[in-house]
C-alpha cells in the first residue's frame, strides 16, 4: 500500500489489520464476509470521527503506534475519546482493560485499494490488504464535512452474559445448549479473528460422525471431538465437518470477541 499522506505505521503491534464491516454477498462463490471483529467497536469510533460506518478503521490487539504525516483527527476505542495529532505526531494504540481487540479511526477513513469492494485484510483467504508491518504508509480520505457532535464516548460496559439460539446440528451433541446455558465457561487461549475456544467443559470427548463441510456464521458454535466448544468469528473458515450445536446472537458476538484469555462467559437461551 502506498499514500503520499495520512498515516505511517511506527509499531505494528499485534495481529493489525485493516478492517471495515467486510464483503457480504459472496459466500455462495467461497467468498467469505471478514470485516471487523468488533462491529460495535469500529462504528464507535468511526462515528467519534464523523465518518460513515463502514470507513475502513485499524483493528489491532496491542502495541501500535502511528504517526500522523499531515494533521488528522482520530479516535480509538480503546478510551473512546477523538484525538488531534499534528504532523509528526503519535499515538499508541490497546485494547481497553479487560478487551482482546482495538479499532483506531481517522476522519476521512483509511483508503487503501478496496477487493472485491472491501478494505477488510482476511485472515484465511488473504484478500484485501496486506497486514501491517512497520514503515506501511496509509492513505487516508479527504475531510468529509460532517460534524463532531461529541468528542468522547463511554467506553462500553459489556456483560459475560452471551445470548444462544439453537445450532441446525445440535441433535448431534446429546443436550448440547443445555450443556452450554448450564455452567460458566472460560476462554482458552486459543484466541484469534477466526474463533474464540473455550477450555473443556461436560462435553465428553468423542469421536463424532463427520459431517459434509458446510457453510458457518459468525457466532456459530461447533463442539470438537475433543469436547471443546469454538466460536466462530469474522474469519471464520466451513465447518470442518464438526456440529453446529449453537448460535451465539448477532447483538453478542463483539462481547465473545473482546474476552480475554482467562475471562469467563456464561450463555442464556435466547
């Protein structure tokens, strides 16, 4: 990517990546819709700067730092305040305490070359921007008269309550939302824009019938035969052959997403 103005990456960080709200429409070409791992996140901050919705924001899990090569203004989920840097001047970039991800927004959007009409860098397949790396220079749109409002947003207060509708495999797993609604949960390690794997609970390990590879959601939520559950995220590939037991709501998959390793969750049938 190059850009005469805008942004130059002085610290990668963490998995950054250049998001917006993904390439829906394609899934029947093996096109998967990507976007940004907190939704509600990257329109926050989008809207903290005066931009439309789906402007293409940075996405990170720590440690950035950018410098701005001409004045820009910015806002970062991470304490939901906009920012004015002067040219030559940085900002560092986390996710807020007790959050995996941040979303980093600059007024007149991130404008990097769209594919397939999306800024969105996929994980899996490749498509879109590269990752950032150090010395990447993001060219950022023109100003688009739109007006700040507020300066500032509450950072989010997110519940570890996560809402559940039933899998179209979840005959497969004997009692499995009951299994899943009937105790706390916690997140494993095994964290990234693919899934979210919760460490093993009741379910007994066990060689399940594989299934055809089908087609998944974001928030779908498949048991292994290793009886760990996973939640699909942004990046999520097919199946796998592994049963759908579960959805997580729409309106709840930022919350799976921004829980940290360690943290707890506990599901409700919606």
């Amino acid at each position: 990517m190059t850009g005469t103005d805008g942004l130059v990456i002085v610290e990668d960080g963490r998995a950054t990546t250049v998001q917006d709200l993904g390439r829906p429409g394609s899934r029947d070409v093996g096109v998967p819709v990507a976007g940004a791992v907190d939704r509600p996140g990257h329109r926050l901050v989008n809207r903290l700067v005066g931009n439309h919705e789906a402007a293409a924001t940075l996405e990170t899990t720590g440690g950035l730092v950018v410098e701005a090569l001409r004045p820009l203004v910015l806002a970062t989920s991470s304490d939901g305040h906009r920012h004015t840097l002067a040219a030559g001047r940085r900002l560092r970039v986390d996710p807020a305490p007790g959050s995996m991800w941040a979303h980093l927004a600059v007024r007149g959007g991130i404008t990097c070359e769209p594919v397939l009409g999306s800024r969105s860098h996929d994980t899996l397949s490749g498509l879109g921007p590269p990752p950032i790396v150090v010395g990447t220079v993001l060219p950022v749109g023109s100003d688009p008269g739109t007006e700040l409002p507020a300066d500032h947003a509450p950072v989010r207060r997110r519940s570890p309550i996560v809402r559940l509708w039933p899998g179209p495999r979840a005959d497969r797993v004997h009692d499995a939302l009951g299994i899943l609604v009937g105790r706390s949960w916690t997140v494993s390690t095994s964290v990234s824009r693919v899934g979210v794997r919760l460490e093993r609970g009741p379910f007994r390990a066990a060689s399940l019938e594989r299934l055809p590879s089908e087609g998944l959601v974001e928030g779908a939520v498949q048991v292994t035969p290793s009886g760990e559950p996973v939640i699909m995220l942004a990046n999520h590939p097919t199946t796998g052959g592994y049963p759908v037991v579960a959805v997580v709501d729409p309106d709840d998959v930022s919350v799976v997403a921004q829980s940290v390793p360690g943290s707890r969750l506990r599901f409700l049938r919606a």
